[in-house]
C-alpha cells in the first residue's frame, strides 16, 4: 500500500521564488536561476513514492538537498511547489492545527546530533513526543520505557544525556521517536556523526528494529555503504534533483547517468550484492535418472567438470563429477546414484557476496544458488563474481 | 547649512512632555499610587526583620548557591553594615532593587521573547533599547517627577529605563541560542507554540537569561545615587546628603555599604544559572 507520496516537490530559497520557479519550470539550471534570480534552488522536481513498510533512503552529498526534501515532507519546510501525500492526504493542504496533529502521532523524526534537550533526563527526553500530546505522567513514563528497552537502553532513564556516549544518545533519538508509535520515521543521517563501528551497530539494530515494527522510514544518508544495506529502495540526489530512484542493486549494477557512476565506483560491492545479483543461470542439470552417459554429454557440451543434479521440481540434490560419471559409463551403469556428490556449497539468493568470497576461493566446484525450498536458482562462478565486482553485469556462461 | 532653521527638538520635547503630562497624568499617577504601595510596603517589611536573621539567612543562600568564601563574605559585610548602622537605609536600598528587578523581569523576558520570535518587533525595539542604556540617565530623571512624583516611584522608574535592556537583549540571545536542530525537535514532535517556548528554547535559554537579570541587578544597584536626587531614600540618599554637606567619610561609608551588596548579590546570582 502506498504510504507516502512526493510529488513533484520543488523548494526555492530565498524571498521573491515566482521567477526562480518559473525558470525551474523552463527546465534552466540551478546555477543560472541564481546568478538571475538571486534564488537558491534547495529541491526541484523531486517525486517519489513509498510503500507501507519500505526503507526509502535518500542519498547525495551535501548539499544536494535531501534533508530539504525530508524536511518537506514534515513541512519543516513548506515546499514552494508541488505535494506531499500521507495515506492520500494532501500535507500542503492542512491546517497548522492538523498538522500539529500529524507531525505528533503519524512522524516521528530522528535527527543527525540527536538533538536531545540537555536538561531532562533521558526518560523525559523520550518522553517529550508523548509529553506534548498531552499523555498523563504514568501512561507516559511507561510508553517511553518501553521504547528505550526496544534500543536496549534499560537502566539508563534517569542518566542525562551528557552522561551518554553518541551511540547511545542516538539510541535514545531513536526511541523518542518509537515512543509516539508513528507510521512513518523520518531519519536525518541518523548515524553519520557517530564512528564507523558504532555506525554498523546501529545499522545492524534499525534493521533488526525494522524487522520487529515494519514502520516506513525514510532514511537520509550520504554513505553509500549504508543506504545499500538500510534501503529497500534508493533515490539518489544531486544538485537538488532525483537522478535515480531503485533497488539497491540497480543503482549499482544499472547506475542512470556518469554521476551515478562515479558514485558508486568507490563501493564495497561485495557487501552490496547478493548471491543472486551476480549468479548465472543453471543451464545444465541433469536429473537422478539420467544416466551417466547423459550427464557426461552435458558436461562436454558445456566445457565443465562438474555438473548439478535437480530432482523434478528443480530442488538440489547433489552434483556428480566428469572422472565419476565417466567410471560409471564405463562399468555401464545406467543411473547416478551413488556416484552423487552431496557435499556442495551453496548460499541463499539473498546471501551477501562478502560472506561467500572465502568459499568461492576454496571450492573445486560451482556455489550453488538456491532458494528457501532448496530450489537451484543459479549458480556461482568466479567469471561472474568477479565481475560483479567490478561493476559490470554481463550475462555469462558457465 | 546657514539656510536650514534649526530644528527646535527642545521645543517639541518639551511640548511632548506637556502635552503627556496633561493627557496621562492621572494615569500615570495611579500607577504611581500602587508601585509607592508596593515599594514600601516591601522596604517595612525588610526593615521589620530583625537584622541578625536577614544576615544568617542570607549568609546560608550564599553559602548554598556560591560557596563558603561568599557565605563568609556576605555574613562580615552585612554584620559590618549593621554595625555602621546603615541597615535602614541598606534595606530600602534592597526593597527598590527588588522592585526594579522584578518590574524589569516581568516586561523584559517576553519583550525579549517578542524580539527574538518577531523580526519586526527586533527592529522597532532594538534601537529603544540603545537609546534607554546610553541616554543619560539625568536627561529622564527631572521629566518622570511630574508623572510619577517625588520619591521611590519616580526611582524604580528611571531604574528601569537604565536597567531593563540587558534582559530584553539577553533572553533574545538566548532564544536565538537554541541550537537549529532543537528547534526542528520540537516542531518535528507536534508542539505548539508555548509547548516550543515552555519546555524547549526558555529551559536552554535560562542561563543566558540569568545572565541579563544578573546584568539588571547590577544596572539597578548603581542606579541608586543617581535615584536618590529625585527623592529615593536609601543608601544612596545618604551618599546625595553626604555630597551636599561635604561630609567625606560619611558618604565613603555609604559607598562601601553599596559595593558590599552589590558583590553578595553577584556572586550569588552569578551562580543562579550555573547550579541547577
């Protein structure tokens, strides 16, 4: 189900932006609209859309106004043109009190330095979203206990913030903006001030967060690495416009323009990709009853040495090598049992390629890429590893 | 140059000052009649407690809010100006500093928050306050008689003109202070208005503001001499009679008398803001 919608959002800066956003219109670039205008153009044209439940991360480097755009989607911001929806509800449309409303209950927002009040306790920090909603003491303190103990911060409600390391405090961002039970969380690089261990950590807890709660996060980053591992979809930004919208693996392996390109040309893929993404198509099977005669064709036909055995529904059973299949024809053996190896690598379609990097420089024979039901659904050869590595995709050959 | 006439400012200063007076003064005579109430209603009840409780209590809060070394201070000074048998005068003194702080305090926090949250409002206010702290302070003495009258009204007033702008340009500081992404917490969060003054920018802006009243209270005390030639008693109504008569010591007693207060209630109230 669609969940938010932007569409079209165009904000310029600055105090006379009739021109500027007709020039915007006109399709001329920022840096002309600024040198006649005077306007700064912060996002133009951007439109996208996230469903129930998706990570949606925005990323560019600085500058390139994704957090204009987050902010336009709570109306920190008032874009000059164009319109948020949430569930079908036009954002530039409500009243400053239906706002207030919305910006309490559906968003909660998690920002880059925390932002946590330094007089109050942590639990009254928490507490806050909760607190201006009017919520009694008891309800409140009880709700935002719950959330610092789902960012596993039990213990820590009566410290200050002061006392708290910076993973910790955006631990405690994180859970002010669970307290409230919002649809939609919106994250301002949440991690980036934090260092790079502790990054991963708090990426690893959004994730397994996520996997509990199913909210919609929109989550802005300018780290590649993380927008892979955190997006289910990915909007790339740069000079005030959406250049790509995809999958992770599309922006990677399919990037829009050189910009893209050059982007992600710097990106750890083998953290990026998946089993599948890089897997070539199992062309050559052969069955259990198939004779050895049969699967030694195939191999020569092939060019391999080995060659995967699937029962009738596609499911793995084992492979059998060229020298075993050729003693079986030879003692005229008309099946493959028992010359059946069962000892194969295999990893799911979702399996990063960095946790199968070590088995690939191992393995006589191919990885075997299956899915859930043991289904074959590729195959991993070092050819297609290595070049989905290096950022090409190309069908190729076993 | 030679072909411009003047322009007769004294004039119209003065015909402004007439004209208030005949439209305003009954206005501004029962106000007049209320603060006076006020005002040395307090300065009574000061005198009324005996001086040893007023010493040791103060003493404790110093103690309590700037440490022993002030405590200490506090508790030699005020024994030293009961023994000089200023304690009156030092209390009247006191009761018209409360009164022009508290006054300052009560107009000046939400004229700071008004300029801080409303760039029209700095603007029109900014240069008032410039003109309240540098105009000399005898240039609005002589015209608040014929408003206020004579005596410790008139002398909060003037104090206040002197006194008030380092809170008004202290509590906007410090609501501008507020860090950007703060602001944004609160907003993000659904607060309205007073939820985002209240529980957000005045807490963050508490010391900056403790600062200015601190400033206030500084302003105020050395205002007192200047007040007391409009009739304001008090220890600087002894320095004014000491001046007059040519009485060296007795105004230099006076003054150390000032300069004890003022050191007690600045390190004391210094420290307001840093304690909680």
């Amino acid at each position: 189900m669609e969940k938010l919608k932007v569409s079209n959002v165009t904000k310029i800066y600055g105090n006379n932006t009739d021109k500027a956003m007709e020039m915007v219109l006109k399709g001329e670039d920022n840096e002309q609209i600024r040198a006649k205008t005077k306007q700064v153009v912060g996002v133009r044209e951007a439109s996208f859309s996230v469903e129930e439940g998706e990570s949606f991360v925005i990323m560019g480097l600085s500058g390139s106004g994704k957090s204009t755009l987050l902010r336009c989607i709570n109306q920190l911001i008032k874009p000059t043109a164009g319109h948020i929806y949430l569930d079908g509800q036009d954002l530039t449309k409500v009243s400053s009190q239906e706002l207030i409303e919305i910006r309490r209950k559906r968003m909660g927002m998690v920002f880059q330095r925390f932002a946590l009040l330094p007089n109050r306790t942590i639990l009254e920090n928490v507490g806050y979203g909760l607190e201006v909603q009017g919520i009694a003491r008891k309800v409140r303190t009880e709700q935002a206990k719950k959330a610092l103990h789902m960012v596993g911060l039990k213990g820590w409600e009566d410290y200050y913030p002061h006392n708290l390391s910076g993973g910790m405090q955006q631990r405690v961002g994180i859970a002010r903006a669970l307290a409230t039970n919002p649809d939609i969380l919106l994250m301002d690089e949440p991690f980036s001030a934090l260092d790079p261990l502790i990054r991963q950590d708090m990426q690893d807890e959004l994730l397994e967060i996520q996997k509990k709660l199913h909210k919609t996060i929109i989550f802005i980053t300018h780290d590649l690495d993380e927008a892979l591992k955190i997006g289910d979809r990915i909007a790339l930004m740069k000079d005030a416009r959406i250049v790509q919208i995809g999958e992770p693996e599309d922006i990677l392996l399919s990037p829009a323009s050189d910009y893209v390109a050059r982007f992600v040309e710097n990106v750890n893929r083998s953290k990026a990709l998946t089993a599948s993404s890089v897997m070539v198509k199992p062309r050559s099977v052969v069955y259990p009853k198939d004779g050895p005669r049969a699967a030694l064709r195939i191999m020569e036909v092939h060019g391999i040495s080995s060659v995967f055995v699937v029962d009738r529904k596609g499911a793995l059973i084992g492979y059998v090598r060229a020298e075993d299949a050729a003693e079986a024809a030879e003692k005229g053996q008309r099946e493959l049992d028992g010359i059946i190896q069962n000892d194969v690598p295999t990893a799911f379609d979702d399996t990063p390629l960095s946790e199968l990097l070590d088995v690939l420089a191992y393995t006589k024979v191919p990885v075997a890429v299956i899915d859930e039901e043991k289904i074959l659904k590729g195959v991993l050869v070092r050819g297609s590893v290595i070049a989905g590595l290096a950022g090409e995709r190309r069908d190729w050959d076993e | 140059m030679n072909n411009i006439p003047r322009i007769p400012l004294a004039k119209w200063t003065d015909m402004a000052i007439d004209w208030l007076t005949v439209n305003y003064q009954n206005t501004t005579q029962a106000i007049s009649d209320v603060l006076k109430g006020a005002i040395v209603g307090l300065q009574d009840f000061l005198i009324s407690i005996p001086p040893e409780l007023v010493i040791i209590v103060v003493a404790l809060i110093a103690w309590w809010l700037a440490g022993k070394r002030i405590a200490l201070f506090s508790l030699v000074g005020l024994a030293f100006i009961y023994n000089i048998q200023l304690w009156n005068e030092t209390m009247q003194t006191i009761a018209m500093v409360i009164a022009a702080v508290s006054l300052c305090i009560i107009i000046g926090v939400p004229l700071g928050i008004l300029t801080a949250k409303n760039m029209t409002a700095h603007r029109i206010i900014t240069p008032i306050l410039d003109f309240m702290q540098t105009l000399p302070a005898f240039v609005y003495l002589l015209p608040a008689i014929p408003f206020f009258g004579l005596g410790v009204v008139p002398a909060v007033i003037t104090t206040l003109i002197f006194a008030m702008p380092p809170i008004i340009r202290l509590t906007d500081l410090g609501i501008k202070q507020v860090p950007e992404e703060l602001v944004e917490l609160g907003k993000s969060f659904g607060s309205t208005f007073f939820q985002m003054l209240f529980k957000i920018e005045l807490p963050l802006a508490r010391p900056t503001i403790l600062a200015g009243i601190n400033q206030c209270i500084m302003l105020s005390l050395s205002m007192v001499v200047i007040a007391a030639m409009i009739g304001a008693k008090g220890l600087g109504g002894v320095v004014w009679t000491a001046i007059q008569n040519l009485k060296m010591g007795m105004g230099f007693e006076a003054g150390v008398a000032i300069v004890i207060i003022a050191i007690i209630l600045d390190r004391i109230t210094q420290n307001l803001g840093k304690t909680n």
